[in-house]
C-alpha cells in the first residue's frame, strides 16, 4: 500500500515558546504509540503540509525523527488556524502491522443514477467519509459506492449495502444513509387571480323605474 515518506527532528521547545518555533517555519508535533514514548517532534512546515495534505487520515506515513529508524504512523489530530488554514500542530500515531486500528476512509460515488437520468430524481448524498477498523495492511485509500443501484424514486444506499474490502469492518451504524433519490420538484403553478368588476351603484333600469315612481307620488 501507499506510503508517504517525512522527516522530522526531536523538539525542545515547548509551551508558550512554540509560537517562535512557528515563525521559525516548523510545525510542532507528537509522536505516540503503544510501543514507544511519546515523543515531542517538529517538522518543516512546507514538508508537513504537503504531506498531510496528500495523506489524510488513512494513508500511512513513514516518520523518521533524526537517524533513528523510520516508523510507520498515522496523521491524528491535526490543527489549523482557523482563517489561514495553516498547520498549528499535529500528532502522529505509530501504527503496528498487526495490531488494528481505527481510521476515517474516504468514499468514492461511482455509476450514474438510473432514477436521475430516466426518472429526473434527485440526488442526495451527504455522508463522504466512513470510520473503519482493520489491520494496517489492509486500510483502503477509499471505499467504493455505486449508484447505479440508484433505480426508483426514493431508493437509497446505506452503509449496510456496501461491499468492503476484505478484513475490513465498519465502525460507522449500519443503517447510516449514503445517498438517497427525492422526487423531482414540481414547480408550483401560477394562479392567475381575477379581479371582479366592480358592481354599479345601481342598474340603469332599476334607477329609471324608482324615477317613474318618485314622480308619480308627487303627482298624487
């Protein structure tokens, strides 16, 4: 599997005197794991960011602090500033190829929709990541979901119907949706309103029969 490679060195500064170390153009770090100390690192900023930008969370990287022996890791916690985006700090995981562990693994839509294209549904889909347990060998770059299952108006994938790679299990619940189709939207009809004429006063054969009797009583 893929493996990105990282350099690193033993950190001394610490606390508050971080922020120099920043402004010097290295990000401040943690390395753990259960079999090895936890250890304070920094890195080059440029080389942290490219890395963990190609890496995500569950591609492994190869550590090396100093000379000591490259280690297998996995990008944790990772902080940003929250308008530069920049890294403030970030821990690194050592992983053991025997022992499993826990990840976040991006989900790939692949196929198109029959609904959409024959029946002009919608949709919708609003989960893109799942969290996973398996071995580190094993951990996928990605995880596969086709939409051509996609056939009627409401049909929906959940993480239940999704075929995993082998040794693979999914921490995520099962009845989680991934995509679903809605119904096309009807556009609403426009309702013409008429106005009503205004009605006269008083129509013109009944205003003339009230003149004839209004004269007729005064002749009397």
């Amino acid at each position: 599997m893929e493996q990105i490679e990282l350099k690193a060195e033993v950190r001394e500064t610490t606390g508050k005197h971080v922020k120099r170390l920043r402004a010097a153009g290295y990000v401040p770090a943690v390395l753990y794991g259960s079999q090895i100390q936890a250890t304070p690192i920094q890195i080059e900023s440029k080389a942290a960011h490219k890395a963990l930008v190609k890496a995500g969370g569950n591609t492994l990287i190869r550590l090396q602090v100093g000379d000591e022996e490259p280690v297998l890791t996995l990008a944790r916690e990772v902080q940003r500033h929250f308008i530069q985006r920049h890294i403030l700090h970030a821990d690194f995981q050592q992983v053991v190829m025997t022992e499993k562990i826990s990840a976040e693994v991006p989900l790939r839509l692949t196929g198109e929709p029959p609904a959409v294209k024959e029946l002009g549904g919608i949709l919708v889909h609003g989960l893109d990541r799942l969290a996973v347990e398996c071995l580190p060998g094993d951990l996928p770059a990605f995880i596969e979901v086709d939409l051509s299952a996609l056939a009627k108006l409401h049909d929906a994938i959940a993480v239940s119907g999704l075929r995993l790679p082998l040794g693979v299990t999914v921490s995520t619940a099962p009845e989680t949706v991934i995509a679903h189709i809605e119904a096309p939207r009807v556009a609403e009809e426009e309702v013409v309103v008429e106005e009503a004429a205004p009605a006269e006063a008083e129509p013109e054969l009944v205003r003339k029969r009230a003149e004839k009797e209004e004269e007729g009583a005064a002749a009397a």
